[in-house]
C-alpha cells in the first residue's frame, strides 16, 4: 500500500522530437510498506503544441538539473481533447529517503 510521504514542484522543459516547451510540474512522493519510495510526475502541456510536435503517446520532462524522465499519456491527443493536455511518469528506481531527496531537491518533506 503506498503512503503519501512529500510532495512539491518545478520548472523544467518539455522535449517532444528535438523541440522543447516550458513546463511547471508537480512530484508526489509515496512510500511503500517495505520503505521503498516512488515519485509521481504530472504536467499539464498545451494540447496544440502537443499536436504540432507529433506527440504519440510520450514525452520527455527535463528538470533543472537536467535530470531527464518519461512521461506519458495513453494514446495520442487530437482536437476533441482538452487544451491542456496531463502527462504522468514514475520514478521507483530510488530505494530511501535519502535517495529521493537527493534526487528531487524540490520535494518538501
């Protein structure tokens, strides 16, 4: 069961074939009842720009820190979607506490 351990957010960009967007995030971080941690990543992107750049299902969140994570949204967008279009992506590969903060700075414990 996981358990809802820090959250906050960031700017970064978003890259779609060689093209970049500004974009705000958010992180949640979540432990699981061995102590293993993961972190959500949501952002919304602009369902246009989203379109222009041939999105088809995935993208790529560049952090500040140039920390480089997949996003995703379950098919493609078109016109009938929503302008402000949500991307998610996980991050378990971070075994403690220790580890997440260390990778996510903007996280507020």
């Amino acid at each position: 069961m996981l358990t809802f351990a820090a959250e906050g957010n960031g700017q970064g960009k978003l890259e779609i074939n060689g093209q970049s967007q500004p974009v705000s995030y958010e992180l949640v971080e979540a432990r699981e009842d061995d102590d293993s941690r993961q972190v959500r990543i949501r952002l919304h992107a602009p369902r246009d720009w989203l379109m222009k750049q041939g999105f088809s299902g995935e993208a790529v969140l560049v952090r500040n820190n140039g920390a480089r994570i997949a996003v995703r949204r379950e098919g493609g967008v078109d016109v009938d979607d929503a302008v402000s279009v949500t991307l998610e992506g996980y991050d378990d590969s971070r075994s403690d506490e220790g580890e997440v903060s260390d990778a996510y700075p903007e996280l507020k414990h």
